[in-house]
C-alpha cells in the first residue's frame, strides 16, 4: 500500500503549480481589462466635456444676440462675422475655451420677413488622437 500511495502522489506532481499559473492567468486578464475600461471611461468623459464646452459656448452667443434689440441690422451689424464686435468677443472666448483645435462659425439666414433672423453656430474641435473633427451647431432664431 505504501508504494501505491507514492505512485498516486508522484503523479500529481506539479497539478498546483498549474492551478496557481491558471488562476494568476485568470487575475492578470481581469486587471488588464479593468485598465482598459478605466482609459475608456477617461476618454469618454474628456469627450463629454468637449461636447458640454461647446454647448455652453454657442449658448454664449445666443444669449448676447438674444440681450440686444433683436432685430435683423443689429444682429448682422454686431455679430456678423468677422469683423462684428459681439462676434470677436464672443469667439475670443471660444479660442481661450480649452477646446483643443476648435474653429467657430456663425451665419445668418434672413427669414421671411426682415423682422425674423436666424442664426446658425457651427463649432468645431478635434480632441488629441482623434482622427475626425466633431462638430456642435445650435441655431436659433430671432424676431
């Protein structure tokens, strides 16, 4: 009995080296992938800054051309682009944002009638290493 019981016990040799090398395989999966979900959520969370950022700025100028008088010669006069006052503050201030290579643009489209204007705001920025550019418009309309 006893030489069988050695012959049981050399053949198991090595059996809990290998469950310890399975489960520290098993670990290191767990943790590479709890790294991987963490630069995830860091990168969606930079984005969803940028995309709050760039609300907040168009708003920006949506309420300034909703405080002066509205109407379509004051509105193009102030804020047309580029060489309007309200739009060279205004996109001062979205150069200084911290959006990272943004550009901003604003356009005007008479309505039907000279009392209505609508405007349109397009900005733009392109987060470091992204490949495409991701946009913001607002459009607004004024009477």
């Amino acid at each position: 009995m006893n030489k069988r019981t050695h012959h049981h016990r050399h053949r198991q040799a090595g059996v809990m080296l290998l469950e310890a090398l399975v489960a520290i395989l098993i670990f290191s999966l767990g943790v590479l992938s709890i790294i991987q979900l963490q630069a995830v959520s860091i990168k969606q969370a930079s984005s969803a800054e940028y995309r709050s950022t760039a609300a907040l700025l168009a708003n920006d100028l949506i309420s300034r051309m909703w405080a002066s008088d509205k109407t379509a010669t004051t509105l193009q006069t102030t804020f047309a682009s580029p060489s309007g006052t309200g739009y060279t503050q205004w996109l001062s201030s979205v150069q200084n944002s911290g959006l990272p290579n943004v550009t901003a643009k604003l356009q005007f489209a008479n309505g039907v009638t000279a009392n209505v204007s609508q405007a349109t705001i397009t900005i733009t920025w392109k987060a470091p290493g992204d490949t495409d550019s991701h946009n913001y418009t607002a459009v607004a309309q004024f009477r």
